[in-house]
C-alpha cells in the first residue's frame, strides 16, 4: 500500500480511553490504552508501510479534528462506555470521509458505536455473555488479503462471547466467523463497502482480555487496515450533483482545418 501511494499508510488509532483510566483489572492488562497496543501492532506487522497517530475522547473534537482526518488514511475505532458522549458532528465528519474513501476498521464493542451504526443504517445489536468463553475464529474466506498469513482456526483461550443474531447488513464479504463454548456463533469479520470508503469489523478483543496482545489478532489488525485503505493519494470530494443536458457526453465534432471553433472559416 505505501508502494501504491507513494508514502507510509496514515493511520489514526482512536479509542474512547475510559475503563484503562479507571478499572485496575483493564489497566494491568492495557496500561498504556488499548490504542497505543493497536498502534503497536500495525509499526509490528506494517514496518515502514505505516505511520501511526493516537487520537482520544477526552481531546478537543476527541482528537478527529478536520485536520486529523485530512490526514488519516484508515481510522480504528474502539470504544465501549461511551458510545453516547461522542459528539454527532465529529460522527458526521467521520462519515462524510469514509464516503469519500477513508477506510475505517471498528474493533468489538464498537459495533454500537454511532458512527458503526450511522454507516451501518440498523441498530447493530448482538446476543453477548461475559465469561471465560474459549472462541475459535475461523477463516471462511481463505483468499482474501485480510486472512493472509493467518491460521485457522485462531484460538483465543478467554474472551468474551459475541453471539447472533448480529443485526446488521448482510457483509459485502464475510471473512471471519467465530465459535464459543457456549455453541453460539458469531459472523466475527465482516466487509462493507460504503460510498468510496471499506469498513472492516472485526469482533475478537475485549477490555478485560488480553486479546490484542495475541499475535494472530494483531496480523489480523494490520491486514485489516492494509486492506481498508485507499489506493488513491488522495481523497474524492464530496458528491454534488451535476446537471448533463442531452449528449453531454458524446465526442464533440472535430473542426475542419482552418476553421474556428464555430466550424467558421475565418475572414482575411
């Protein structure tokens, strides 16, 4: 992708930052924020391909200001408490890039996010059960870059359980489907293609969890932002419509030697 673009993938980790600030168990687990080990795994698995920018809830426009996502090639998203203090209007920034061609991977509990739900156009409820429920994540699309170098299935020993039904639409392409102990199932990595932009949800990771320390969920996370950005070096504008009389878009006729662009022979 940097080949492509001519530069490192700009990449935006943001992450709501709430329960690592104020449950100890989450904080041992993710001290630093489970942004900065996102982060970590994307300069792990996309070296030199790939420059990173942590962004907040707790930051002036929770950090996603129009220049951050002028800036910002594939935005990740984590949150899980705070889905409703995120205000409407960085939601509709972030939208109206997405449709414009910014990539955006939503990370578990994100699903209920605003902006998953906005872009999604359904209420994005699931079944869950916390728990020390194994999950098996196996690969139902072999061929697709985002399961590249990634077995199947991944074996994640605690997490907790993400059941359907998952009320979304039906994925542009599904890539990833989960088991648990339980025997529910989970369609667990889905693609979307909205507007110029690719969505990519993937569920395994939890606060409570060491989830994103597991090396095959952090391939997984640097595929997924690999496959979710644009090859364009830069974003498309906003769609206005264009008014096209009749024929507008037939070749115009070539003008005869010496004439002018009326088909006038000039005088003199």
């Amino acid at each position: 992708m940097a080949d492509l673009l001519g530069r490192p993938l700009r990449v935006t980790v943001w992450n709501e930052f709430v329960q690592e600030k104020s449950d100890p168990k989450v904080q041992a687990i993710y001290p630093a924020g489970i942004h900065a080990v996102v982060a970590d795994a994307l300069r792990e698995h996309l070296a030199g391909q790939v420059t990173t920018r942590l962004a907040t809830l707790d930051q002036d426009e929770h950090g996603l200001t129009r220049e951050v996502l002028d800036t910002t090639d594939v935005l990740v998203w984590w949150g899980h408490l705070a889905h409703d203090r995120v205000s409407d209007d960085v939601v509709d920034r972030v939208a109206s890039r997405v449709l414009r061609g910014m990539g955006l991977v939503v990370l578990h509990s994100g699903h209920f996010s605003k902006i998953f739900r906005r872009l999604m156009g359904t209420s994005c409820r699931l079944r869950w059960r916390e728990g020390n429920d194994r999950e098996l994540v196996w690969t139902v699309k072999p061929s697709h870059p985002i399961s590249l170098g990634v077995p199947s299935p991944i074996i994640i020993p605690q997490q907790e359980m993400y059941g359907e039904f998952f009320d979304i639409p039906t994925p542009d392409e599904l890539i990833f489907v989960s088991t648990f102990s339980g025997g529910e199932v989970f369609r667990s990595g889905c693609c979307f293609y909205r507007g110029h932009g690719r969505v990519f949800y993937f569920s395994p990771g939890d606060q409570d969890y060491p989830v994103y320390h597991h090396p095959d969920i952090r391939r997984v996370l640097a595929n997924g932002v690999a496959w979710a950005a644009s090859d364009r070096a830069t974003l498309l504008e906003d769609y206005a419509p264009e008014y096209c009389p009749d024929h507008w878009f037939e070749p115009k006729a070539e003008a005869e030697p010496g004439e002018n662009d009326h088909g006038v022979h000039p005088v003199g």
